[in-house]
C-alpha cells in the first residue's frame, strides 16, 4: 500500500512538472551571474518560472553579487554578469523565426563591485540599438522591454561599452507570444505602459499571464474621475493577446457618466508612432433597456467601430496602423454613442512606441555556417560574438562581408582563420557560405584531404592552405581558372600529375577537347621533328642574316620542350603570381630549374575559341626565332590542360611604360627610338625573314614587351598567320586585332596583310611619340596629330614627360616616319625594311645629341630645342619653341643603356 502510494504522489508530481513544462514552452529565463552549478535552475518564488543560469548563452563576461538591497530585489537580482574585457558581449538564443517575442532584460547594480560606480552603456538586439542603460539616472535599476519579431531563429543581445563604466546584467527573458498578435507595418514595439484599471492590486504576471507579461495596476494613479467596478466572475480571455483575467475583472467608468474617459501620455516628437491595444470586457448587470456603446478616439480622430463590450468576454481594439500625436501629448478618449444608455468602460490598456531596427543581420545561411565553423575548430575569439558582419566596427576578426546597404542582410566574403592553432579536417560548413571570395586557412595543422567542394563554390577567387599538414591529391575541381590556389608547405599533399584524382563524370566536351589536344601534339611533335632536321634550311632562307647570338640558340634548343602540368603547377608555385590576362587566358610568373624566370600562358578551359590560335601560336613560335621576338621555352599539353612557356620579360610591357602605370618608369626618347627598332627588327623577320612569311595583326603597344635592359620583343603571336598558306584554317571573316591599331584598308590575306602591320606599327610610334590615347571619344590619334601638326610645334606633339628633352629633328623624322606609316593608303606606306633604315638615322641624330651633352640629361631646358633644324618645312615649325618645367621623373630610373648596334654611326645630322 505504502508503495503504490508512494507511485502515485511520484506520478502527480510527474504529471505536475510536465503541465509546467508544458506551460512555459519556449520560455528563456535567465539568471544572469548565476553559477550553473549553484541551484540552476530554480523556481523563482513570484512567477513560479524555472531560471537557470546564464553560462551556456554567453562566453564572456565575470559573475557579481549585489552588497545592497533596501528594495528587497527578487532572486533573479541578486546575481549579475559583467563584462569588464572587450567592447560588445553577445547572448546568443533560440528563438522561433517570425513568431513575435516578448524580450525582457533588467538591470540593478547594488553596488557589487563596491566601487559605487554605477555604469551607462548601449543594449543591442543583433545589429541594431535598442535602448541605452543608464543606471546613473535609474539608480534603483531599470528594465528594457520590447515585443520584436526575430527574422532568424538565432537572436543576439549585446551590451555594448560606450564609456569608462562596465556594462552588466541581471536577468535576461524571452517569452513567444500568442500566434498573430503584435503585428506592426514596420518596426518592433517598445513598451510604454501596460496596465490595467484597478486602483489597487499586485502586478500580474506568469501564471496568471500565460504569457508573462507584466501587468500593473492604476494604483495611486487611478483618476479621481473614475469609478471602479469589479466582478468575481470568470472572464473569458481568449483570443491572440489573452490578457490575464484577473486584468479583465476590474474596469474603471467614467464617474460623470455623460463624461468621456480620457488617458494621456506625454509624446517625445510627432514622429514617434504608437501602437495601442486596448482590452474590454462587460463586468457589470445590465438591465434590458441598457445599453453600453462608445467611439474610440485617439487626438479627437475616430480609431474604430464603435464598441459594446461582450458580456465576461475579452474584445481587444489594436492598432492596424501607427499613430502620430501632435503637439506633445497623446490623448485616448473613450466617448459613449449617443443612443448607449451607460458610459464607457476599459479593462485593460497596453501602450507601445515603434522602434525601428534598420540594420538587416547578417545572412542566416551565412551566420550559421560560419557558427558551424567556429564549433568545429572550437576556436573562440572575443570579437566572435554577436551579428557577424554588422555592425561593421563590430565586424568579427578574420571576417570581411558585403555590406551594400542596410536594408539587404549582409553576406561573409572573406574568411581569415590563418596562424588560428586549427586542427581536424577542413570544415565542410564552408561550403555554406556561398559568396565566399577568399578563404585562408594558412599556417594551421589541418590534415586531411582537399575536399572537392572548395571548387564548387562559384564565388571563391583565393584558397590559401599553405602551412598545414594536408595530404592526398589535389581535386580536379579545384584546378579550375579564376581560382587561386596556395598549397605550399604542406608536406605530405601531392602535387604531380599522377596522382590527381580522375574526374567522376567524362562528358562529351572533355573528350572533344582531348581529342582535339592530342592532334596538337602530334602536329607539335611533328613540327618540332621537322624542324629540328631543317634548322639550317630555314636560317638559309632567311634574307637577312639572322640576328640571333650563339648563346641564344643554344639556350631556346637546349630549353624548348615539354613539360608535364605538374611540372607547370611547380614553376608557377600553383599558379600564384599573375602576369596578365591574354587573349587564351591567363599569364602566371614561373621559373624553370628554380632560377630561369619564364612567363606561362594558360589556355583557359572554357576557352573553345582560343583554342584554334593556341594551336596556331606553336605552330608559328616552334618555327620562328628572333631576337625581337619573344622566344619559347617549352609547352605543356597535357588532358585538357594547354600551356605555353615564354621567356619571361622582367620590364612588362611598352604601354606600361608609357602610361607610368604599375609602377613603371617612363621612357627616354633615345630609349623610345631602339624600341622602336627592336619592334620593327621583329616584324621585319616575320614578314620577310621567316618562311612562310607571316603577319602579326596585333601589333600594338601591350604586344611589345622589354628584358631588363629595355630590349624589346615582340609578343602575342595568337591571332599571327602564315599568309602564303591559304584556305586552309583561315577564317577570313575573323577581323582580327586591336581598335584604333587596326589598318582602315584591312587586308585579310596576302601579300598586303604585311601593309596592315605596318599601319599598326604606325600606330605605335604615334603612341610612343606623344603619349596621346590611340582612340578617344573624340579623334583617333592620326587625327589628333594632323591637327596638332598644322601648329607646327613639335613640343606640342611629342609627349610632354620627355620635358623636350629630344634631338628635335630625329623627333621631326620619327614622326613623319609614324605618319607615313600610318597614311589610310596601303600603298604609299613604307615597307618595314624602310622603316628600320629611317629609324636607324633617327637613332644615330639623337645619339649625337647625347654624346654632345656627354650622355647627361640635367641639362637647361633649351639644349634640346633645337628648332632652327626643321626638315618638314611644311609643318612650319613655330621658332618660338616654348618648353616647359619637367620633374625628370625618368632620369635616374632608367639605366642609361648603351645598346647601339655595330655598323650605326653619326649620320649627317
Ligand atoms: C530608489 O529607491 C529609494 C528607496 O526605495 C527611493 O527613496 C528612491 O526615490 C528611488 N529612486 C528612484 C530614482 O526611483
Ligand atoms: C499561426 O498562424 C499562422 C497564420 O497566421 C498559421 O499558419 C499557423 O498554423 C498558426 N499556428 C498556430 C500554432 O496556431
Ligand atoms: C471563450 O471564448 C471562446 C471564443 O469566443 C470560446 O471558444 C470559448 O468557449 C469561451 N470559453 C468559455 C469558458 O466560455
Ligand atoms: C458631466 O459631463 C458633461 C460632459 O462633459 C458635462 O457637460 C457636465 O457638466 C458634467 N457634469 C458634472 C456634474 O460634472
Ligand atoms: C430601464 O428599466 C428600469 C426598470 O426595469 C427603469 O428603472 C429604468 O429607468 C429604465 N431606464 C431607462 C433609461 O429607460
Ligand atoms: C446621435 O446619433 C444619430 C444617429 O446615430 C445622429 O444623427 C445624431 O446626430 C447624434 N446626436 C448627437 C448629439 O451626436
Ligand atoms: C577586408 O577588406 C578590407 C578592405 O577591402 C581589407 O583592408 C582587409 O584586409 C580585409 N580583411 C580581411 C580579413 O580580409
Ligand atoms: C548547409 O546548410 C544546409 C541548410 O541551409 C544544411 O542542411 C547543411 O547541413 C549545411 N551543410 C553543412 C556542411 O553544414
């Protein structure tokens, strides 16, 4: 009997913890500064409610204990957390996505700490203020109340330094309210008042509001004007806001029964915005012939039907929109209708003010990804609370995020983990971020392998995991263009070839292309075959002897070769230094043998247009040699992977240096001239050296790259063709080259194609003589150049960063040299052989200039203007020859070069 007895009360107090339970569903009541071993949780004696400790919401902050308590503070009070180290400290809590929440947080200070120092700091609500504490003016302590829609299931309540004094807390609670209610256009809603019409009686809350809301009593408040009246019956509560009925059993009348009744409250600004929820119940007996209607006005303005309390039944009036106030006061009345024999009632009255959160959160994909993440390498980091991204002087550590405007939730793009002590695996939650741009999780001790899906993540431009103990193969996926991949310092990862892993899935282009790739090689292979026997049929055919040096024959047989894409990968330490962009794709910095830097152009994989000019690239670069032209080393063909290895030239490009950009010095004229002549050199070969003779039809300034002593070499043979071999691949609809390079007569195959690189050629030296953009809105650079020479001022034309610092007659020749090049008519344009002639006399004027001033360029301005020698006399140069001051910003950047060829001597200058 004792036994079964003793069941029953264990099953009573069962059934009776999960009512309890039942109850308070979804309820967060914290006690903040309560050690979780110490009577965590509890019932607090009040609401009944379990509190538990803080500790498993937040990572931060140091447990108080109030020393004064005159207002006798309930338990919750007692213990507080505080946050003395970092400026923002987060609670982190789930709650239920776009269910509205009742959020209460409060605050006593009770001297803890001793100090007497009471602090004032910021509250925030994800992103966005909510309320500033200031425990200097509510010396007693305060609370911060809100109904908010959380927009994630996570929700974070920060405290936020903002002077000398600690932030601190006492207890935090979260309460989901009733489905549907609370519903404002925009905005969470701030407590104001929420009482209800008794002139006495204990503040409502948890159990006899199920939602535990605080409901106080008019008290003292109460209006002699009004009467009070009361029921003991049972009032009927339900509806979405279930007031408690203990509220609904007490209403206040109007004494004077003809007499609206009036509540006012003070308005901040008439922009502030109210939201009212008003509760009725009829409490009192009517008689038959009574009736009880009134109008609901807020500031004299009718705000809803007219109402007749349902007999011990709940009607709730809620704003559907937010109301303004004017001139600093609210002022609810209620008035009876003209036919209601009795005078107004109210129950119950909540009043709110919006308060807008404009910042959105961060992504929520994105938050827990980067949450999942930090929980897989347990890595804490004091900035790592609270909304990641915003706001932004809140941005965690190693985080960057797109932040475009405040309205659209910002997104994590960059994600920094380096020299973080992360071990494990590479944590698969980085997938989630989708907008990842750069990841780096360098100088770790991760192992494992590289997992595939770091390729599929389509925003992501930077991997770096050098530094780790990663190992296996690296994945297909991730050799992909467009992405930078560091893996340097990761012993145990295999690099070559062998051991990539196969990709799952062969479709119809792949195969295509390797098709197509291995009739390349063997038309390679054969070339090469080919033209290793017949090097010196071709050096024989060659109309001028060759211009090439012992050493650098020797250096492009002994090195031009293949290689493996391993091999390509080590040169280019994974591709990790970009030259530029080419037509094929992109140009990665390598050294060969780990000292002969070399420049390697990848084709890129989505490329299937290039492809047919990769093909006709080594076609062309295995058969030609020239000094002037930029050599190649070897090639790669390997699966699908296509590259081409140059010879790599440490002073970029000819446009670089005329522009200065990067970082690049500008150019003397003396200097301008031999390049001018390299390029021509080179050209020359193509189109009569070189058999079959080709055109480059891309001859431009970004094409003419400088070694390091400014020699320059003609580069992009991609779009060059073997004009004497017709019809063969030709496409003649392709145009190919540059705007504003391009010959106006265009000549798509023979012998006149050559005519066409000479117009661009003219081009160049046009660019070269005065620095004037190729094509403008306005005029292409011929046009602009006519112009300028109907002033007949050299000084005008020629590039101001020379600081007329030119022999002004090989400036003269070199330009009408431009021009004639230049001229829209084919035939009237001089051959490149012509060209080198002139050029050479050109060099041979302003080199007898140098040797005058002793190859010194500090000179006064006027040595170079030297305008009583003016060939063109049509131009009719102006005598005057004004000159300006110039930085030399070129002088001690350049190595004066001596370059001068043998058989050039001093003309008749
Ligand atoms: C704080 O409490 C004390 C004691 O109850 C009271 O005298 C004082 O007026 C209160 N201060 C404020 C600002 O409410
Ligand atoms: C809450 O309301 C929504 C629509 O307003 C409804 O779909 C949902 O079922 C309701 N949930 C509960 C628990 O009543
Ligand atoms: C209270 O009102 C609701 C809805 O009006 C009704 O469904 C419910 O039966 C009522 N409860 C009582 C006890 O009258
Ligand atoms: C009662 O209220 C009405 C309307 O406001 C007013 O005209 C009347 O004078 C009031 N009566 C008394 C006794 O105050
Ligand atoms: C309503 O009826 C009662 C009697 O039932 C009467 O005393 C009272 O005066 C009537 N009230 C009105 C406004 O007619
Ligand atoms: C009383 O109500 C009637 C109709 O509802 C209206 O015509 C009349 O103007 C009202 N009288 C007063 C004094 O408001
Ligand atoms: C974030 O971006 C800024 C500016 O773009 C940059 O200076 C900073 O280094 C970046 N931080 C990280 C962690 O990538
Ligand atoms: C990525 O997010 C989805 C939901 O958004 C989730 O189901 C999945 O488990 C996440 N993946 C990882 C690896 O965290």
């Amino acid at each position: 009997m004792k036994n079964s007895l003793g069941l029953l009360l264990l099953l009573v107090a069962i059934i009776h913890i999960v009512r309890a339970q039942d109850q308070q569903a979804g309820f967060i009541s914290l006690d903040c500064g309560l050690p979780a071993n110490e009577q965590s949780p509890y019932e607090e004696s009040f609401t009944g409610l379990r509190f538990s400790s803080d500790e498993k919401f937040i990572r931060s902050g140091k447990n108080g204990l109030i020393r004064e308590n005159p207002e006798g503070y309930a338990k919750p009070y007692e213990t507080l957390r505080y946050f003395p180290d970092g400026i923002r400290n987060c609670y982190n809590l789930n709650v239920e996505k776009g269910r509205t929440h009742l959020i209460v947080a409060r605050f006593v200070y009770g001297n803890y700490d001793g100090f007497d120092l009471k602090p004032k700091f910021d509250l925030y609500l994800g992103p966005n203020l909510w309320a500033t504490v200031d425990l200097q003016t509510e010396v007693n302590g305060t609370a911060e109340e809100i109904l908010h829609i959380p927009t994630s299931n996570s929700l974070q309540i920060c405290l936020v330094k903002t002077g000398e004094t600690i932030p601190l807390i006492s207890a935090l609670e979260l309460r989901p309210m009733g489905n549907g209610s609370y519903i404002t256009k925009s905005g969470s809603l701030n407590l104001l008042s929420r009482r209800y019409l008794s002139k006495s009686g204990s503040d409502l809350r948890y159990m006899k509001d199920i939602y535990d809301r605080t409901w106080v009593s008019y008290g003292a408040r109460f209006w002699t004007g009004w009467t009070q009246i009361y029921t003991a019956l049972e009032v009927n509560n339900s509806n979405n806001y279930a007031p408690p009925k203990d509220a609904l059993k007490n209403a206040a009348i109007p004494t004077n029964a003809s007499a609206p009744l009036t509540i006012e409250w003070p308005s901040g600004s008439p922009r502030d915005q109210y939201y009212l929820y008003a509760h009725f119940a009829e409490i009192q007996d009517l008689q038959a012939n009574d009736t009880r209607e009134f109008n609901i006005l807020l500031n004299g303005e009718v705000f809803s039907d007219p109402i007749i309390p349902k007999k011990l039944d709940i009607t709730t009036v809620q704003s559907v929109t937010p109301k303004t106030c004017q001139e600093g006061e609210c002022s609810l009345q209620l008035k009876r209708t003209n036919r209601s024999t009795l005078p107004p009632l109210l129950n119950a009255l909540e009043i709110y003010a919006v308060i807008q959160f404009p910042q959105s959160e961060t992504n929520e994909i994105d938050v827990i990804a980067i949450k999942n993440i930090e929980a897989v390498y347990g890595s804490s980091r004091i900035s790592w609370q609270g909304d990641p991204c915003v706001p932004q002087h809140f941005i965690w550590d190693g985080l960057n995020c797109s932040n475009t405007n405040i309205s659209t939730p910002p997104r994590i793009i960059s994600l920094n983990l380096s020299s973080s002590g992360l071990t494990g695996n590479i944590a698969a939650a980085i997938q989630n971020l989708t907008q990842l741009e750069k990841l780096d999780l360098s100088n770790n001790s991760l192992t494992g392998g590289l997992p595939e899906f770091l390729g599929k993540m389509k925003s992501l431009l930077v991997i770096n995991l050098s530094g780790n103990n990663l190992s296996g193969s690296i994945p297909q996926a991730l050799q992909k263009k467009g992405l930078e991949l560091f893996v340097e310092g990761n012993p145990r990862l295999c690099l070559s070839d062998s051991c990539r892993k196969p990709p799952k899935k062969k479709v119809l282009v792949p195969i295509v292309a390797s098709v197509a790739s291995a009739a390349i090689v063997i038309a390679v292979l054969i070339l090469f075959l080919v033209l290793r026997k017949r090097k010196s049929t071709i050096v024989e055919g060659i109309h001028q002897p060759p211009r090439m040096s012992m050493e650098e024959v020797t250096f492009a047989n002994k090195n031009r070769r293949r290689f493996t894409y391993s091999e390509v990968l080590q040169m280019t330490n994974n591709f990790q230094r970009v030259l530029g962009k080419g037509g094929f794709g992109m140009v990665y910095h390598g050294t060969v043998n780990g000292r002969e830097q070399v420049a390697i152009k990848v084709l890129s994989q989505s490329s299937t247009q290039g492809y047919k000019e990769f093909k006709a690239e080594v076609d062309l670069l295995l058969r030609v040699h020239h000094t002037n032209l930029v050599s190649l080393v070897g090639y790669c063909y390997e699966g699908d992977h296509l590259a081409l290895i140059y010879e790599f030239l440490p002073n970029g490009d000819l446009k670089q240096h005329l522009s200065g950009k990067g970082g690049k010095s500008i150019i003397n004229w003396s200097i301008r001239l031999q390049i001018a002549l390299d390029a021509a050199l080179g050209l020359e070969y193509l189109h009569i050296g070189c058999i079959p003779p080709m055109v480059h039809r891309d001859v431009k300034t970004a094409n003419i790259l400088l070694d390091e002593n400014f020699k320059a070499k003609l580069a992009d043979f991609g779009l060059s063709r073997s004009f004497q071999v017709r019809g063969e691949s030709y496409d003649s609809t392709l145009v190919a080259g540059t705007p504003g390079y391009l010959d106006p007569e265009y000549f798509p195959t023979s012998r006149l194609a050559a005519k066409s690189d000479v117009y661009s050629y003219g081009i160049v030296l046009l660019a070269m003589i005065t620095n004037q953009p190729v094509i403008s809105e306005k005029y292409h650079i011929t046009e602009w150049v006519s112009s300028k020479l109907n002033g007949g001022d050299i000084i005008e034309i020629m590039d101001p960063n020379l600081c007329g610092v030119y022999d002004s007659n090989s400036a003269w020749r070199a330009l009408e040299l431009a021009m004639s090049c230049a001229d829209p008519c084919s035939s009237k344009r001089p051959t490149m052989s012509q060209v080198i002639n002139e050029l050479k006399e050109c060099l041979v004027c302003e080199n007898s200039r140098m040797s005058k001033t002793g190859g010194m360029e500090y000179q006064e301005m006027n040595i170079s203007l030297d305008t009583s020698v003016v060939p063109g006399a049509r131009y009719g140069l102006n005598p005057m020859g004004q000159t300006r001051f110039c930085e030399w910003q070129f002088l001690n950047a350049i190595p004066i070069v001596d370059r001068w060829r043998k058989g050039l001597t001093a003309g008749n200058c």
